[in-house]
C-alpha cells in the first residue's frame, strides 16, 4: 500500500501545472472529447509507466545494495527540484490530429511523458518500492488524477488552481521521499 499511495500522490501533486496536463487542455480544446481523451491518457500512461518501472526495477537489481538508498534520495531531490520548474505548453497536436483524440492523446502524451519528471519519478518510486504493478497502479492514478479534471473543467480549474503551492507541495513531498529512503537505510543516515 505504500508503494501504491506514494506512487499516487507524488505523480498526482508533480503532474499539477506539467506540460501533460497542458497538453490535456490543448487536446480537449480541439476534439472536445474528454471520454476518448481520457483512453488514451490511460493507455498511455499505462505503457509509459510499465516500461519506466521495469527499467527501475532492472536498475535496483543492478546496482550494488548499499548505493540504492543513496542513488535513490538524490533521485527523489533531482525530482523535487525539476517540479518547482514550470512547463511550457506544447504546440499544437500537429501531424497526430488526423488521427482523432484517443490516438492523437495516445501518441502525444506517450511521447510527452519521456524524459518527463513523472517518468522519471517512476523510475525511481518501482526502484524504492520494488513493487513493479503498485508503482504502475499509483503513477497512472496519479496521472489520471491530474489529468481528467482538466478534460471537464478546463480552462476554469487551470485558472483556480494556485500552481506555485501544487509546485511547492510536489517539492515537499519528494523531499520527504528522499529522507524517509534515507531513514530506512538500515536505520543508519551516514
């Protein structure tokens, strides 16, 4: 439950303001077609996420035990640094708009989502957790979290949401990541 309640809020707070989440406001602007926008978010963020969290696993096999934690908290402080930078939206869906919304928002968001910090932030929760389906589970709620608000409220919830304390409240939480990885370290902070 930790991995799936951690992987949740970290996404969900870290996707608030993203250029995915702007990317949803660009999409439901144009096809108006939040049911079918919403699909390819999920089916997305569901590939996206399963691959990120297989690479973290691999990686949590490969590295030496003792420098997980170590590797882990700089991850987590990387991350809540990167979520106190604002996005930028992208521009228009382009050549993927003939394609209808779901595949349009099925291709867009895959490809908006690598490299991005909730990718990232993937990586490194499947690493900690070692929970490979609770990790893919809590990033995609989360994702979705952020996300489907848009798709119905619009431009409206954009406007009411205080993206600087979403910001900073995604900063924290990822602190918080880094020093509770470092705490289990054996019980020891070197």
């Amino acid at each position: 439950m930790e991995a799936l309640i951690g992987s949740t809020l970290a996404v969900a707070l870290a996707e608030i303001g993203d250029k995915t989440q702007l990317l949803a406001l660009l999409l439901i602007s144009r096809y108006h077609r939040p049911y079918a926008i919403a699909a390819g978010i999920l089916v997305a963020t569901l590939i996206n996420h399963a691959l990120s969290a297989l690479l973290g696993s691999w990686l949590a096999d490969l590295i030496p035990a003792q420098w997980v934690p170590w590797i882990l908290a700089s991850s987590f402080l990387l991350v809540a640094l990167w979520t106190l930078i604002p996005d930028k939206a992208s521009d228009e869906p382009g050549r993927f708009h003939q394609y209808g919304p779901f595949v349009a928002t099925l291709v867009l968001f895959f490809l908006a989502e690598i490299g991005d910090k909730t990718q990232v932030a993937t990586v490194v929760l499947a690493a900690k957790f070692d929970a490979f389906l609770m990790v893919v589970i809590g990033t995609t709620v989360g994702m979705l979290l952020a996300n489907i608000p848009v798709l119905f409220a619009g431009r409206w919830l954009m406007d009411k949401i205080p993206l600087k304390y979403a910001r900073i409240s995604a900063f924290m939480l990822f602190v918080i990541l880094a020093v509770v990885t470092l705490i289990h370290t054996n019980g020891q902070v070197h």
